[in-house]
C-alpha cells in the first residue's frame, strides 16, 4: 500500500453570492491595488490517503470531496494531486 497527497480546493460556484470575496475586492482600492478583480474566497483541504494504487486513492478524495467538503448546490471543488508530505509554505511579512 502507498501513500498519496491531495488537496481539494473548495470555492462558491459563478454566480453565487460570495461576501468574503467581495469584501476583499472592495478593500484593494484601500491598499492602492487597482488590477485585481472577480476575488473568490474559498478552502483547500490537504489530505493523506493510503491505498493500493493513486487511481483507488483518487475514488476516495472524489468521494470525500462530492460527500463531505463541498455543498454541490453551490460549491464546485477541484482535486490535485500533490508530492512530498505537505504544500503548505509559513511565509512571515514583511513591510516594504
């Protein structure tokens, strides 16, 4: 059996109403950014699943990702696959 890396990137499907994304598309003007437009807020969830083969890994995430980490009704979902153990990076800011 081996081990398989995904992520599952969750956002609200066109023409739904997205506040956080408009929330911050409204503030850019405030930090004098002026080529950013249509922000969509979202999710990512990163998972680990072990299985026979990545195309029987692959079933689970999607079934996971269809029953569990998205509402269908207004949510579409996108899986990749990811190598290594995480695609996580810290990041500290840093003022110009």
């Amino acid at each position: 059996m081996s081990e398989f890396r995904f992520a599952v990137n969750v956002l609200p499907k066109a023409g739904i109403l997205d506040p956080q994304g408009r929330a911050v598309e409204q503030s850019l003007p405030h930090l004098n950014v002026t080529t950013v437009s249509r922000v969509r807020v979202g999710r990512r969830v990163e998972l680990t699943v072990s299985a026979d083969t990545q195309d029987a890994a692959l079933a689970v995430v999607g079934g996971l990702a269809r029953e569990l980490l998205s509402n269908p009704l207004i949510e579409a979902y996108s899986i990749e696959l990811l190598e290594g153990i995480s695609s996580a990076v810290s990041a500290t800011a840093t003022q110009p």
